[in-house]
C-alpha cells in the first residue's frame, strides 16, 4: 500500500480548520479546497470574483509548487461558488492558470464559504 504524506507548504497560509493543505498518495495529489486567503496577512482577499480567484489559484499555485508541479499536472478540479453569476469572471481568471489540457472540472454554487469567500477551489494532480 502507498505510503500517506502530508503536505504542509511553507509558503501557504494556516489551514483554517482541522485539515491538511494536500495529501500525495501514490502518484496522486489531493489539494484541499482553497479560499482567497492572503499568506503574507492570514486574512481574506477583498475585491470582486477575479481578485479572489486570482488569489485562490495563487495558493493552489503555492501547493503545486512545493510538490514541483505545475496546473498542467491537475486532472480534476471543483470551484464551489456563492454566486454562479460571478462565473463569467472566475472562468477568465481561471484561464490564465490552466492554459492547456484543461482538467476535468465541475462548477458548483453553495450557499456560504468560510470567512465569507466567494470562491473555493479544490484539484487533483497525478504525478
């Protein structure tokens, strides 16, 4: 059986519960969702949908990056959103990180997030 890591990255801000950012089992990767959360301040990312989806895929970004991957490694990816009428700018933002061999996606509106964010996206990476 593969063995369970946990990931921490150093340049991600604190979880906000009781969960790990990532956890790699065998060649995959499961990324918590992420929230528009600053690192450098703890706190949440004010702006419209594009601020906020700018600075979540920057802190999925973060998790990539400490396991030396990039979004073309992401197979799945799921945005959980409190107004599916912000969708049109969350997909420009979202563009600009999975450029190529989109991963599979589902898009899902909710009624709240965590400290009060917009937007939350989660992935799956294979290595």
């Amino acid at each position: 059986m593969p063995e369970k890591k946990i990931i921490k990255p150093a340049k991600s801000a604190p979880a906000v519960g009781p969960y790990n950012h990532a956890v790699r089992i065998g060649d995959l990767l499961f990324c918590a969702g992420q929230i528009p959360i600053d690192p450098a301040t703890g706190n949440l990312v004010v702006g419209d949908i594009k601020a906020q989806t700018e600075r979540v895929l920057q802190n999925v970004k973060a998790i990539l990056d400490d396991q030396n991957l990039s979004f073309a490694y992401v197979v799945k990816s799921t945005v959980f959103m409190t107004n599916l009428a912000d969708f049109a700018g969350m997909n420009e933002v979202y563009a600009k990180y999975f450029t190529t061999d989109f991963p599979a996606r589902s898009t899902i509106q909710i009624a709240a997030l965590p400290k009060g964010a917009n937007v939350e996206i989660e992935v799956i990476a294979h290595l």
